[in-house]
C-alpha cells in the first residue's frame, strides 16, 4: 500500500476512535487519557511519521517549529497536526481553551504544568513526552513547552488552533495575563 494512503487510513481510524471517545463520554479526565492512549498507538507508527514527512524549519529561518495540519473535521473539530521543531522553542504558561492531548514519535518536548497563583503562576509538576509518552489537557490547565532538540510530536485539539482566540498566557517580565492570538501558520498537510 502507498505510505501516504496508509498514514491517511490510520489517521482516518485514529481521529474516528477519538471522535468516538468523546461523543460517548464527554471530556473529563478519564477520557482525554483514552484519547492519549489512541493517539499513542497512532504516533507509534514512526514509519508513517517521520522528519522527512514533516520538515522543521531550515537552519536560520525565524520560526523554530512549524505545525502541519493532518486531520481536521469540516466543523474544525478534532484538529490533528504534526508538530516539528528543531529546538529552541519556549512557550510560556498558557492554556487551550479546549481539550487537548500532546503525544511524542520522536525527540523529547518538556511540559510544565501550573496552577493560577496571586502573583502569577506556580509549577505543579512536569511530563517529558517522547516516543511513547504523552500528555492530556482539560481546557482551563495550564502548561509550557520547552524543545531543545529536533523533536516530532502529534498534537490533537478539540477545535482547530485558528479558531481559538482566547487562549491565555501569563507574561512574566510584566506579570500579567495576556491573549494569545490564534495560530494561523499551519502548513495544510492532510491527504485528500
């Protein structure tokens, strides 16, 4: 079978075992750990998924990563993306808005994860994802990411991250919390 055919199948198979997840039990917890499970068996699949399928962005170009859309209903639900870095990248405590579940095919992708504090923001604890592990995200939790060396995650959104306009982040340097604006440079990667 033709690689791009099989990786169109299995992320067809994956997206609809999520899809179904969540029409039958909601987004709680317990589900978005059944999620991350389905999409770990999908990110498994290092053949399907590779830096060659999905190049970081060249040496000297400004962006550090670049996010490529490889599934994503008509509606913009259960957006899926290949997310590829070569490292460099910071993010600060932020959240989503909506559901979301981050897991690794290759590299190594530092999570921090926080709670609203008075003054800010106060570490809870922290998942390094790689092949094999990963993490889940209710809407309101807040995390961080920090990629030092290429690294190829799958991220998966309850809505696609164009329609969310109301992420937070909090803003050290100023300590205050800001407005992310939506993300809008997705490289479209789905396979028709």
């Amino acid at each position: 079978m033709d690689r791009g055919i099989e990786r169109a199948s299995a992320i067809g198979e994956a997206v609809a075992d999520i899809r179904a997840i969540e029409a039958k039990d909601g987004v709680t917890r317990a589900a978005l750990e059944r999620m991350k499970a389905r999409l770990g068996r999908l990110a498994a699949r290092t053949d399907l998924f590779t830096l060659e399928d999905y190049p970081p962005p060249p040496p000297g170009d400004e962006r550090t990563a670049t996010l490529y859309r490889i599934s994503e209903d008509d509606d913009h639900r259960f957006a899926l993306y290949a997310n590829v870095a070569r490292g460099g990248v910071r993010s600060p405590a932020h959240n989503h808005t909506v559901w979301a579940v981050i897991v690794g095919i290759a590299g190594e992708e530092l999570n921090r994860f926080y709670d609203r504090a008075p003054d800010g923001v106060r570490e809870t604890g922290s998942t390094l994802v790689k092949q094999g592990t990963g993490v889940a995200l209710m809407p309101d939790d807040l995390h961080s990411i920090q990629i030092d060396r290429p690294t190829l995650n799958l991220h998966m959104y309850g809505l696609g991250l164009e329609q969310l306009h109301r992420r937070e982040y909090y803003k050290e340097d100023a300590k205050v919390w800001k407005v992310f604006p939506a993300h809008s440079d997705i490289r479209e990667a789905r396979v028709r």
